[in-house]
C-alpha cells in the first residue's frame, strides 16, 4: 500500500506566475493615470476630508492577481494520487537443504570452522525466501529429515542453528542417502519449483544408496539439484581422531571434495555446481542460488487520482466575481 501523493500533472504552467510581477509594475506604473482627478485653482470653500474608499482602491487589483493566481494553480493541475498494490497470486517454490555433518565439518579453513560457517549462511538464506517453503536434511554415514518442508522460518533457523556434531548419526559421507532422503521429501509437493540444495565437504564413501540413483529420482520427480563443494583447496586443519577427554585432535590434512560427481548431479537435474572456498564465497553462492530460483509474484496496482483543479476555478471566479461586485457598487464613482 503505498500513501498518498500530492503532485501537480501539468507544473510548467507555473511559469505563467513570472508574469504577476510585471502586473503589478505596471499598475504601479499607470495608478495615477487610471485615476480619475479634478484640477481647481484653490480649495478655498471646499470641505476637505480623506475618503478611506480610495484608499481601499488597489483592493480591487489585488483581488485580480489572486483570481489570476488561483486560475494557474489550476492549469497546473493539483491532484492527490492513492495507489495500491496487491498481490493477487503468490507460487512459492520447495526447497530442501542437505546439509553434510560429517566431522570434516569441524575443520578450520573456515572460521569458526566450516559447519558454523555454514549455519550462519544458511539461516540468512531462509530468512530472504519469506513466500517459500523450506525444508532440513542432514547427513553423513547416514541421513534423516531435521525440518519437513514449512513455510515458518523460525523452525527452519533455530533447526540450522541447532546442528552439531555429536556422533549422533554414523560418521561418514552418505552423498547419495542424503540426496535421496532430500527427494523423499519433495516428491510428493505439487510446487511447479522444487529445488535440493546439497552440501559437501568429502566424497561419497558410505550408504546404501548410489548418487546416481538418488540422481534418477531427483529426475523423475523433476527436482533441480543445486551441488555446494566447501572447503578451501588444498590443505586445511580438520579433526583426525578423538582424545581421551572427548575434544578433537586437528591435523593439517588434504582436502578432497568429488567435484565431479557434484557437477554431473547437478548438471543432470538442470541445476548447477559451486565451490566455496571461503565463508564470503560460500556467501555469494547462496545468493546466486537466491537469484536463479525466483518466488513468483503476481501484483496489481491500482491508481485513483482525486482532483483539485476544480476547486481552484471555482475560487478564482469566486474572487473575480466580487472584484466586479466591488468595481461597479461600492468603489463606481472612483472607477
């Protein structure tokens, strides 16, 4: 809904206003002239007063610039101008995340590692898609739904911020379980845009299920697939093995992500691969996927003009009518 404005559809005529002053110049110029007056040779005999009428005479001029004024004002056309938008149809678009939690996850080329990185980036997301339905898959040697598709936002943030590496689910990088369980959650939407964003940080060396296969389905359920390798290239700190007290032993290690099974994922399903090697890049990745998956909205709008021109004439002929009152009653023997 947007507010009232005010706005003149015709403010060239303005420029007629430089011409008042040159009026009144030349009433200045000509008032004796337009004056009438008796010459007499003495006063002498002749009651002498000061008739406040003639005083009150340039009334009947400015009555006239003010009718003049009004008429312009007018012509400008002044006019109050309500629009509304509403949105008559809203198609919003599925999409489901699946996210991997393997303990790669934990290593630091990404601050504060790559996991934490990803849920910061991640919850932005979420909260620019506010007309679509969002969904949480998360994987490693294994899979399951974290969120089911939902328009609320709030669920779907508090579920990425909640995501953690508990070895709760069987380490390991189940890339095929994890994109068949993202397709098991779509395949039944009736969304014409359904959309698996599938993260990665390693390559696919468990599950029971083969890439390629969860590929098919993706396929025959028309789901694009979106391939997210993180990491940065070459050697990055990540966790190696567990201490006795329960924290994490870090050690500078390869990393190796199978970029060519992500391409070919998303190359089959009309989607597209990136890399982020950075928080800033994986940053700029999800924004593009913002702007290559666009919510349809249909919007109309819909424009009332309330004039005011009207009001201006009727006030102008209002003053010039009593100008004529004036000229012809009460100031005639002056005129």
């Amino acid at each position: 809904m947007i507010p009232l404005q005010f706005e003149f559809v015709n403010p060239e005529f303005f420029w007629l206003f430089l011409a008042l002053p040159v009026a009144i110049a030349w009433f200045l110029w000509k008032r004796k002239e337009l004056t009438a007056s008796v010459k007499l040779s003495s006063l002498k005999g002749l009651k002498t007063s000061s008739n406040w009428l003639a005083k009150l005479r340039p009334l009947l001029f400015v009555l006239r610039l003010i009718a003049l004024s009004l008429f312009i004002v007018a012509m400008a056309r002044p006019r109050f101008v309500d629009t509304t938008t509403k949105i008559k149809k809203t198609e919003g678009i599925d999409i489901v995340m699946a996210i991997d939690v393997s303990g790669s996850m934990l290593a630091r080329d990404l601050k504060p590692n790559r996991l934490e990185a990803l849920k910061k980036v991640a919850s932005n997301f979420v909260m620019d898609r506010p007309n679509d339905r969002i969904g949480v898959v998360i994987y490693a040697g294994e899979s399951y739904t974290q969120v089911p598709l939902t328009t609320d936002k709030a669920v779907v943030v508090n579920a990425i911020n909640s995501i953690s590496y508990g070895n709760t689910i069987e380490d390991g990088t189940a890339i095929g379980e994890g994109l068949a369980t993202a397709v098991n959650r779509l395949k039944d939407s009736s969304s014409e845009s359904k959309v698996v964003i599938l993260l990665t940080d390693g390559v696919n060396n468990t599950g029971y299920i083969d890439p390629m296969i969860a590929t098919e389905l993706a396929l025959a359920f028309d789901i694009k697939v979106y391939g997210i390798g993180l990491g940065t290239t070459g050697n990055a700190m990540a966790p190696v093995a567990i201490n006795p007290n329960g924290s994490f032993r870090y050690a500078n290690i390869p990393v190796v992500i199978d970029e060519d099974l992500l391409k070919e994922i998303s190359k089959a399903t009309g989607g597209k691969y990136f890399r982020a090697t950075s928080t800033s890049k994986l940053e700029d990745v999800y924004e593009e996927i913002n702007k290559l998956e666009k919510t349809e909205i249909e919007e109309f709008q819909y424009t009332s003009f309330e004039e005011y021109f009207r009001i201006f004439i009727l006030w102008g002929v209002a003053f010039l009518l009593l100008e004529f009152l004036l000229k012809y009653t009460l100031f005639r023997s002056f005129i």
